[in-house]
C-alpha cells in the first residue's frame, strides 16, 4: 500500500514529527501547524483512502498503524519522535503506540474514540445510503465542514474530496471508528502522553479521554474550553501554542482545566 507523505520542515533536525488527519479530511487539516513546526522535520501522510493515497479494500486501523509504525521507523535516523493524531488519525495513533510501546517518544492524542459503540454500528450503512447522495450538493457539505471548523480557505479542498470517497470506503471507516477500543497492552508503552479534547465533544469522547489518562501511566490530559470536535482548526494558535510548550518544557498552561 503505498501513501502519499507531504515533508515539510528542517531535514536535518532532532526531531521528526507525524500529523495523522482525521477520516473524511486528509493531511491538508494540519497546514495551520506545519510553519509553527518549521524547525522540526515534519511528516503528514494522507491516510487509506484519503486525499492523495490508494485504498486497498476496507479501511484498517490495525493495519494503518503497522504501516505508519514501519514508515517512521525507516525514517527516524536517531531522531526523537513526535506523533500528533486527531480523531481517526487519534485512534490510530493509539494503536499505533499499543503495537509498538517504545517506538514514539511524545505523542498529543486528540479526540479518540476509545469507548465501542455498538448500537451506532448497526445504523452507519443506512444512514450512509441516506446521506451520501447528499455529499454532492455543497450546501450539505459546507454544513458537514462547518462541525469540523473547516474554513473557507479548505473549503474546496474538503468538497473535491467528500466527492471522491466512494460510500464503501466511508462505512468501513465509520465502522472502524466506532468499534476501536483501546488494548490494555497501553500501560507497556513508554511514550508521553498528551491527552486533548474539546468541552463540547460528545460524552463518549471525553469519557475515552479520561480512559486513556487513566490507563497510561505517563498521560496527562487537558480540555479546551468552548469547543468542539476540531481543535487543530478551530483554534490553531492555541493548539499549536499548548502543543508546543508541552513539547519543548512538559509544561502546560494554568488556564486550561486537566482531565
């Protein structure tokens, strides 16, 4: 399977660093990040399916972990690595650390769904057949883009590619997303943990947040007031000013209340 992998940033730096996108978005979500992380070698892969790379039948968080797992450690050289991920990409992120418990040195987990939900499983094929005919109409899709804080700027970007996902690769997606739960192989893992989520994401995602904080012996969590699902691009600043200091000193602000 091969990826298509944007490389921006210093080559030559310490430390590489890998955005994985959420599902129904691609590597374009992290462009507000990548001029702050200018000093950093920076990797943002489009996941299966997504944006720029191939799908080879249906979506995998497993296997996308292992691949991703395998692309860093051929590219790391002895250099630290970093690994931010946002909901799907959140989840692999997570598995990714589970399948390999030493490989990542710092990781920023933002809005995974940690906790099966069961009952939703059964209704995302009809619910696809009702909606996806929809996703051509851009009046539906701006309004999808709008719960993801998706600006005008990627506005054009996120509907050429809504148009582009068939409705099979979606529902393996949303499957996959909805039925991952995190192994108990986490508390292995070496890796520091920062554990993100919004104030008004939904219950199940602030109860994964707690989850993970609580199963990882170096987690620590934070919420950002007053948001959703979507930090990376609903505020950047403070997303990349929060990320960036826990990264360069462990410290995080005062302001912002702990998991």
């Amino acid at each position: 399977m091969n990826l298509f992998m944007k490389e921006s940033g210093n080559i030559h730096a310490s430390r590489m660093i890998v955005f994985l996108h959420g599902g129904g978005v691609s590597g374009w979500m992290w462009n507000k990040q990548l001029p702050f992380f200018k000093d950093d070698y920076c990797l943002v892969p489009d996941l299966p399916g997504h944006g720029g790379s191939s799908a080879h039948g249906p979506f995998s968080i497993k296997r996308t972990a292992m691949l991703i797992n395998e692309v860093i450690s051929n590219k790391a050289d002895g250099r630290e690595i970093v690994v931010f991920g946002f909901s799907l990409g959140a989840q692999i992120l997570v598995e990714m650390m589970c399948q390999r418990p030493q490989l990542i040195d710092y990781a920023v987990v933002n809005s995974a769904l940690l906790r099966p939900m069961p009952a939703a499983l059964k209704l995302i094929e009809p619910s696809v057949r009702m909606t996806f005919p929809l996703t051509k109409y851009r009046w539906f899709s701006r309004w999808q883009a709008s719960t993801l804080y998706v600006n005008r700027d990627d506005f054009e970007q996120y509907y050429s590619e809504s148009l582009h996902m068939p409705s099979e690769l979606l529902v393996s997606v949303l499957k996959e997303n909805m039925s991952y739960a995190i192994s108990p192989s986490m508390k292995e893992s070496t890796t520091r943990v920062l554990v993100t989520v919004g104030e008004k994401e939904r219950a199940s995602v602030k109860n994964s947040a707690r989850d993970l904080v609580q199963l990882s012996n170096r987690a620590e969590g934070i919420v950002f007031p007053g948001i959703g699902h979507g930090i990376p691009l609903a505020d950047p600043a403070l997303f990349n000013r929060v990320a960036g200091k826990w990264l360069n000193t462990g410290e995080l602000p005062e302001d912002l209340p702990r998991l």
